[in-house]
C-alpha cells in the first residue's frame, strides 16, 4: 500500500513538473519597429511587428535556441525565426541553425533584419 501511495505522489509530482515546464519556460514581448526597407537601391519606409519570445535557461537542457522571433508585415508577409543565439544584448536571428538572418538588440531596441520583401532596418517600441 505504501509503494502505491509514493508511486501516485510521484506521478503527480511528475504531471506538475511538466505543467510548470509548459507553461512557464519562455517570455513574450511585442514590439512595434520603425524602419525602412532596402530592396536593390530603394529604400521604403515601413512598419514592421515583432514577438521575441525568449526561453528561461531550463529550456537549453534540451534545446540550443535562446528564443524565436516571429514577425508580421502588415497586409503582406508573416513569418517565423525559430533559432536565436543570445550574444550579450544581441540576439542573433537565423532561419535554421545556420542561416544567419540578422539580429536584435535588447539593450537598444534596433532590429535588423532580412526579409522576403528586402532588408528592414529600425527601431523598435515595446508595445506589450
């Protein structure tokens, strides 16, 4: 009866772990950035949307990504960096592991960024 006892305590224990772990193993910010676009030798003025999701440091027991990014051009492109490298402030942003793409700066909030519709390049507010 004792083994059966310790052995339900363990299996909740185990659910509760992996509930925390679900729940509570990253950190989304959005962000609102202001910039151009350099397609050949125009630029455009755009205004491009960003969530930097940012894993806690359990998650790189199993994964060697720091986070994601997801970004959003308004009316015209959504899309999904799934690997990012944590370089002090700089978060570099790759497409895979290794297609660099370009980076983010936490400290000064500037992103730069290639895109399917050019370059992008501005600065960006937190918006939540």
């Amino acid at each position: 009866m004792k083994l059966v006892k310790y052995l339900i305590f363990l299996l909740l224990a185990v659910i509760g772990l992996f509930l925390f772990v679900a729940n509570f193993s990253s950190v989304a910010s959005s962000y609102e950035c202001k910039g151009e676009v350099a397609v050949g030798g125009s630029k455009v003025a755009k205004t491009v949307y960003i969530v930097h999701e940012e894993y806690r440091w359990w998650v790189g027991l199993w994964g060697d990504s720091a986070g994601n990014i997801k970004l959003e051009i308004p009316n015209e492109y959504a899309g999904y960096y799934g690997h990012i490298v944590e370089v002090g402030s700089q978060r570099q942003i790759y497409d895979s592991p290794n297609e660099l793409k370009g980076n983010f700066s936490t400290l000064s909030k500037v992103l730069a960024l290639q895109t399917p519709y050019g370059f992008f390049d501005g600065k960006c507010l937190t918006i939540h």
